[in-house]
C-alpha cells in the first residue's frame, strides 16, 4: 500500500452495522509512502493508522 499527502484512506464497514469510514492522509510515515498513515477523519479526529485488508487508498 502506498499513500501520499491528500490520498484518501477508505476503510470498509466488515460487518452490516459497521459503516465505511474514509480519512484524509497528512503523511506517510513507512518507507516509500507505507503505512502507518497519519490521517484525518471526517469528524476532525487526528491519528495514525495501520491499515487493514479492509483498506484501500484513493488517490487524490
């Protein structure tokens, strides 16, 4: 997985009640734009992220 400033982090709901989440990339603190991910969610909240296999990136 490979992300870059403004990509955007989306992470599929797993389960029916679990919803898609999606986050802005601030930066990609891995080796050539790996994980973890420094990300901004929606509701503002800052963090940083090991992305799962039910994540993806979408560049921006």
């Amino acid at each position: 997985m490979h992300a870059e400033f403004g990509d955007h982090l989306v992470v599929e709901g797993s389960t029916a009640e679990a919803h898609r989440r999606q986050a802005v990339v601030l930066e990609a603190r891995g080796e050539g734009g790996g994980p973890p991910y420094l990300v901004r969610w929606a509701d503002g909240h800052e963090s940083l992220v090991f992305p799962g296999p039910d994540a993806h990136i979408v560049p921006a």
